[in-house]
C-alpha cells in the first residue's frame, strides 16, 4: 500500500491533488491522513473501486478491521471481479466478533465462484485423477514408495508461519522427498533501523536469522524461489516435477497462489498450517485441523475434507529458545529466559499481555480487556505487535482507552524487536489474554512455551478456537485444570483474569510456569512429535488414492 500505488482508471482535473496526497501520507505511514485524502479523491472524480481498496488496507495496516471490512464491501459492491479485495475482505471478516461460520464459510464460496471456478475447464469432475486442462496424472499408484511433497508459500523465511511448518519440513520422514516453492522473494536482512517519532528508532527483524531460517530449507528440500511464475508456469513447473502431494501453506493471506491448486497442479491437494476456516478452493482435498478447532458440527462449511491431527499447529522453537535450566549455550543464549517465577512474585504489577497482531484486538477485545483492568485495580496490561511502530496504530489503541477517561497509563505499547528479544518479554508477563474472535496462533504456542497460559474465549469460528486446541493437546498440570482458561462469553472471561490475578492464585500461576515447558515437550505441539503424524498422514491419504 502507499508506495507506488497505482489506480486503474484516469483521475480527473481535481481528483489528481487529492491522490498524490494520499499515496504521499500512506509511503510517510500516515495512514489516517491518507484515507482522509483517498475519500477527499472520491469526492471530486470517478468512483474507482482501487481507491476503495487502498483505504481498506490503510485501516488493516493500522489495527482497524472493521472500517476495512466496510471498504472493502464497498469496493466489491463496485468491482466483484476484484480478486485482491475479495482475499483481503475474507481475512478481515476473521477480526470481527460478528463474524459467523456461515458468513466467513460465504466469502470463501464467492472467491471460489468468480475466480476459482474459471480456472477449472475440465468438466464433470473435480476429481484427483486430472489437472485444469483434462490431463490424467501420471504418478505411480504405488503406495509405499517414496513420496514426492511440494510446500508452496511465502514464508520459508524469519516469520511466525516458519515456527510451524519448519516443524515438519525440516523434520520431515526418510520417505518422502520435498520440494519448497516460494512465492518471496529472495531472503533480504531484515535487521532494519528506521524511525519512527523525534529521536527514535526501532529494529524491525534481524538478518542473520532471516537468513539461518531460508537456509535451512534450502537444506531439507529442493528449494526454488517462483515468484517471477504467473499461476500457469508455476502449474506447469510443479506438474513437472511430478508431485504426489501439494501442500497450501498460505490460504488466502499474502503471498498465497490459490490459483495453482484451482487448475490442481498435483493428485492430492492439502492446506494446513494457515487460516482455520479454509480455503473454499473445490480443488482442495483435505484440510488438517482438530476437533477443537473444528468441531463435527460445523464440518459441513468446508468444501476440503477435514484430517483431524492431535492439534491444528505445532510449534518448532528457534534453537535460542530451547535452553532449558542447567543447560550451556554460547553468546547471547546464556540470557535467555528460562522458566521464572511470575513477575508478579517479585513485587512488581500483575501483568496482562497480549503479544499478538493489532489487527486481532476489535474493539470487543479492547473492551473486555479495559474491564479486566477496571476491575483490577493495580494491574497493567502490555501489547506488542510491529504494527505498533506506526503511530497511527498506536493512537488508536490509545484513543480507545482514553476514551474511558482513566487507564490508558496502565496500557504500555511496544513495537518490533528481534524475536529473541520478542520472546524475552514473557519474562515480564504473569498471563496472556487473547483477543477475540481471532485467538492466538503461533503467539499462544510460545507463551505456553515460555511458561506463560492465556485466558481465550471461542465461538462458532473456528479462528477462536486455536488456544483452546492447544490446551486439549497438553497434558494438564499436577494442580489445575486447562479447562479454567477457556471459556465461551465475555462476562466470564473477565471474570476469570480478574480472579487469576488476585494473590491467592499467583501460587498456582508460579506452579503451572515451572512444569509448562515439559509439558509442552511431551504433547504433539512440539514439533518433534507433531511431524511424524504429518508423514503418517500423508502416506495414509496417498495409500487411499492409490486405492482409488
């Protein structure tokens, strides 16, 4: 957004100013003042759907979904062929609490209709056994001989998805033999200074861990970088490579190439590992997920046959967060946390923390997290998320709170850091508290590594549901019960972080932290025990093909 933004129609006289001054503000991140420009165009020139768009991935870039979600309406009410709008306004509607199965289930089914659809000239069938064009594929039907397994995504790189597919990838069966296609770029240092207010300056990301993460991909697969490919070469590179199985690891979100398994570039199509409503995409055979995540009763809203695994996602910790008590590692790893006491033990301020992406906290989490400190008095409650460098998305959480006249100096905000110093925060943190209705992901996963539990609160949707997965996929500890983490409305997850964070229970917290990373070692959400399922079940969904 805002750096070469191109609209696709010819503004007028008077509309010309207002744009140039919107792509000025958004490439300045002034992300406000440039919807205030975009709408000024709108005003005085053609009612172009792009500049609809442009102001929806402003308000993304900012933290506010459900403005986004309204221009986005907007411009498919304009332009319903528009691709990049549908996509964006399919994960937006996951932020919002009003947000149905149903009607996430729908936008999918309409991406499917107007541009998923089209790319399937083979009549009569969405079967397993032809491509796009009515190509038979040729892959022997042998069942047990070495697999060929092609993962196609944006994020073989420094980035939360990593931590769970490296997991598997990188710990993948003598069995199969794997091919990653990244639709990146080539991997860039990410360890960026810039600033961002009078004299400050933060550091986005760390090069040499954006590079060790490529690398080490690059190791365990056949690596190709394909994003000079359009869907139709990058089709025709992989049915080249003869792949039996094609995992999806991107969904609808950025970097995402749906359009490949719409023409089915493989016999067997899977998405995993990304967004836990689906794909919509008919082509797609199977999606993995749990019963938690997922449960029987809303199967019927996918289109992908559902895999049930012991947990939607695992989690593959860097190396620098693996040092347990007693172990040796050198440079930096020597600080790392390990498991501490509650901070909270030590005299300072019940801390609530939300380590997790502005754009999840709607502004019903925002709510109930006002009331938990309301209700709390003394506590303070820290957010981090790099979207926080922008000072647009830290107005609005601010202005949220000063709205209420009195707690916005117990809100501390923090911007990007270098993951091990990301990680390093929940040293600080006594609980997590999860937006709504878009649960934690990878986020959960590494407070629970780090010996930190969230309160979560789920719904129908299945994007609420992550937290709650990985708590039915832990062993519970020696003195509690996961199940009092969980709950399923507003007045009673207040109710539970106010209570947990009174004295009386800083004992049981201070216990749970001491035995949560073994029991994270020992459940399916470490990644060493999560990938053998995955191998197991990719063999059983080829074995059935076979059989087909």
């Amino acid at each position: 957004t805002g750096a070469g933004v191109t609209i696709s129609a010819s503004p007028t006289l008077h509309q010309k100013p207002a744009l140039q001054r919107a792509v000025r503000a958004a490439e300045a991140e002034h992300y406000r003042e440039a919807v205030t420009w975009y709408a000024d165009a709108l005003k005085h020139g053609p009612d172009v759907p792009r500049i609809w768009y442009e102001m929806a991935i402003c308000y993304i870039t900012i933290g506010d979904a459900e403005s986004a979600v309204a221009m986005l309406e907007e411009t498919l009410k304009r332009d319903p062929d528009f691709e990049e709008a549908r996509q964006a306004l399919i994960l937006a509607r996951d932020f919002l609490p009003e947000t149905t199965i149903e009607a996430a289930a729908g936008e999918r089914r309409l991406w499917w209709r107007n541009h998923g659809a089209p790319l399937w000239s083979a009549r009569g069938t969405w079967g397993e056994l032809f491509d796009c064009k009515g190509r038979r594929f040729e892959n022997a039907p042998d069942p047990e001989r070495q697999l060929r397994i092609g993962y196609l995504g944006g994020d073989f790189r420094m980035h939360s998805s990593a931590f769970i597919h490296s997991g598997v990838i990188l710990h993948h069966d003598p069995g199969v033999q794997t091919f990653c296609y990244a639709t990146q770029e080539d991997a860039q240092p990410l360890h960026v200074e810039r600033e961002v207010g009078a004299g400050h300056r933060v550091i986005q990301a760390d090069a040499g861990f954006n590079t060790i993460v490529t690398e080490e991909y690059r190791r365990a697969s056949t690596f190709a970088y394909v994003g000079s490919l359009n869907d139709r070469q990058l089709h025709e590179r992989i049915r080249a490579d003869q792949i039996d199985i094609l995992v999806d690891l991107a969904g609808h979100s950025a970097g995402n190439r749906l359009g490949v398994f719409a023409r089915r570039a493989a016999p067997i199509q899977i998405t995993a590992w990304g967004y836990a409503t689906g794909t919509g995409c008919r082509t797609m055979d199977y999606f993995f997920a749990d019963p938690v995540t997922v449960p029987p009763h809303l199967r019927h809203h996918y289109c992908e046959r559902i895999i049930d695994l012991p947990a939607i996602i695992c989690l593959n910790p860097p190396y620098y967060m693996r040092r347990d008590p007693g172990d040796s590692m050198p440079g930096f790893e020597q600080d790392f946390p390990v498991t501490v006491d509650p901070p909270c033990l030590s005299g300072k301020p019940f801390t609530f923390g939300a380590l997790t992406r502005g754009v999840k906290c709607s502004e019903e989490t925002l709510g109930m997290w006002a009331e938990i400190l309301r209700r709390a008095p003394g506590t303070r409650l820290v957010l981090k998320d790099a979207s926080y460098d922008l000072a647009d998305a830290r107005a609005r959480v601010f202005d949220f709170f000063d709205g209420l006249g009195y707690m916005a100096d117990r809100v501390v905000i923090l911007g990007s850091s270098p993951h091990p110093d990301h990680v390093r925060t929940y040293a600080e943190i006594d609980l997590c508290l999860d937006p709504y209705p878009h649960a934690g992901g990878v986020g959960s996963l590494e407070a629970l590594w780090m010996g930190v539990p969230t309160v979560t609160r789920v719904c129908d949707l299945p994007a609420s549901r992550n937290t709650a997965s990985f708590y039915a996929a832990l062993p519970q500890p020696s003195i509690a019960s996961w199940k009092m983490f969980i709950t399923g409305d507003r007045k009673n997850y207040v109710e539970n972080a106010v209570g947990f964070a009174q004295p009386t229970f800083w004992p049981t917290l201070a216990q749970i932290r001491r035995e949560l990373r073994g029991l994270f070692k020992a459940s399916p959400l470490f990644a060493p025990n999560y990938a053998p399922v995955i191998y197991e079940a990719y063999r059983e969904v080829w074995r059935e093909w076979c059989r087909a």
